[in-house]
C-alpha cells in the first residue's frame, strides 16, 4: 500500500514591481487525482482613510458636482411661511474650488432642488407653494382645485441666469421630477407618469396599472434614451398597496407602456 507523501512545492512566480516567492506545502494522497490550484495573492492598496480639508463653509450645502473643479451650492436666502409650516428658501451658486469665488444666482427661490441637467445647463426645482391652515375653507378650495399639492417647478439656466416655468400637470399629488437626459424630464404623479421636454412638451406617458390611492415611486432612469422627437427604452419603480406594507418592484417601457413585475417583498415600503 503506498503511503502519503508530502510534496513541497517552491513557486517563483513574476508579478509586476517585482518577484514574489511562494511556498505551498499540501498533504498530496498517492493515488489521489486532485488539482492542485496555487494563486498569488496581492495585497489590496492602502487608502487615505483620515483625509483632509481644504475649506470650510457654514450655512451652505453642497448639491451637486459640475466638473472637478466646481461645486453647486446652496444657501438659505429667507424663510417661507405657512399658517401650519414654515419652508426654507435657498439660492444657489456655483463654487469655484480653485479661485475659491462664488457665482450667485440670488433670483431663484428654491423650496425643492430637483436636479442639474446632465449636461449642466440647467437646474431644476421648484418654488414653495401657499398652503392655507389645515381643514380651513381656503384649504379644502385648494385641494377641490388641485392646487394645494402642485408644485411650482422652475428651470434656471445657468449660462444667461433666465429662469422659465416648466410646464407639469397640475394636481393633488405629490410628484417627482427626474432629469433623463439634456433637454428631456421624467414627471411621476404617482398613479401615471409622463416624459416631458423643459417646456413641458410630452414625449410618453402612461399609468402604473394600480387602484385608487396605491402610489408609485421612481427607482431607477439610466435605460430611457432620448431620440430627439421621441424616447424609448425603461424605467424602474415601486408601488406599494395604498400604503398598505408590502411593496413590488417592476419596470415599464415607455414606447410600448408594457409593465413586467420583478420582485415583490411584503415586509417593506419602498426599495431602491
């Protein structure tokens, strides 16, 4: 009967920066027919994990890169007050790390920062709306007339600081406003959605296939394409029960307004 053997292997092995050395030692079964697999293990890079500073600001949030030079920022500029509320109302600028200057866009009264548009032309928000007192008769006129939830979305261009209406559907509901491309904007009204040009222009718009009050909410955008005079391609999102616990998961296409169902979790509300 034969018996166990220790083999010893000795492995000089080249690996960029220099030449590492291995040494492998495996109880080897004579009449084993094993692979024996042997890998050279480079150690992960080390990272700066105390950082540092280069400036410091109060009363400002940074909201978005530009480039890899400039920051936007926001900063409150006044306060916005509701019989049962009070918003704050910031403007925005863009913050030049290497001169360390702002450019300030004082015009604009930003309840809601919505996004800048990926080419960086634009910034999308919308201003704070009137809300009368809870359950007063001014209160239930504007919920009758759709304006007590409609949001007030502007667009700011940054290149000549001029600042338009964006044309949404006006409604009780409240909505998201995503940027899919340039020029190009996803509306989420939560029962239905539409996509919209930064006039207001719609492209595609379709419902979520729900019952009254179940809701929608957008997850994901990166495979809509926009073509120019039309767009196509899938969203993301998910819808919960009329909040009721659960919630699924699906996609939709926007040309063909198909809905497929991905996953379903009845323990939570909302995914990403």
């Amino acid at each position: 009967m034969l018996g166990k053997k220790i083999l010893a292997l000795i492995l000089v092995v080249g690996v960029i920066g220099g030449v590492g050395i291995f040494k492998v030692t495996s109880d080897v079964s004579a009449k084993s027919t094993n692979n024996i697999k042997v890998m050279a293990y480079k150690p992960s890079a080390k990272v700066n994990e105390n950082g540092y500073q280069i400036d410091k600001y109060e009363n400002i949030e940074s909201a978005a890169w530009m480039n890899e030079n400039e920051v936007l920022t926001l900063t409150k500029k006044s306060e916005f007050k509701n019989p049962d509320s009070t918003r704050i109302i910031r403007y925005c600028s863009i913050y030049n790390l290497n001169t360390k200057k702002f450019e300030d866009f004082k015009n604009v009264n930003i309840d809601e920062f919505l996004g800048v548009s990926p080419d960086k032309k634009y910034v999308l928000y919308a201003e704070a709306r009137v809300i009368p007192k809870i359950e007063s008769e001014e209160w239930k006129k504007a919920l009758e007339s759709g304006d007590l939830l409609h949001k007030n979305v502007k667009l700011l261009n940054l290149s000549t600081g001029e600042i338009k209406d964006v044309n949404t559907e006006k409604l009780n509901s409240d909505a998201q406003f995503i940027w899919v491309s340039s020029n190009k904007i996803l509306a989420n009204y939560f029962n239905h959605w539409s996509v919209i040009d930064i006039n207001g222009k719609v492209y595609a718009d379709g419902n979520y296939n729900g019952e009254e009050h179940d809701d929608a909410w957008i997850s994901g955008i990166d495979d809509i394409k926009d073509l120019g005079s039309s767009v196509e391609g899938k969203f993301y999102y998910t819808q919960n029960k009329n909040g009721k616990e659960g919630v699924k998961v699906c996609s939709i296409d926007v040309k063909t307004r198909e809905i497929k169902d991905i996953y379903f979790d009845k323990y939570s509300s909302h995914a990403e």
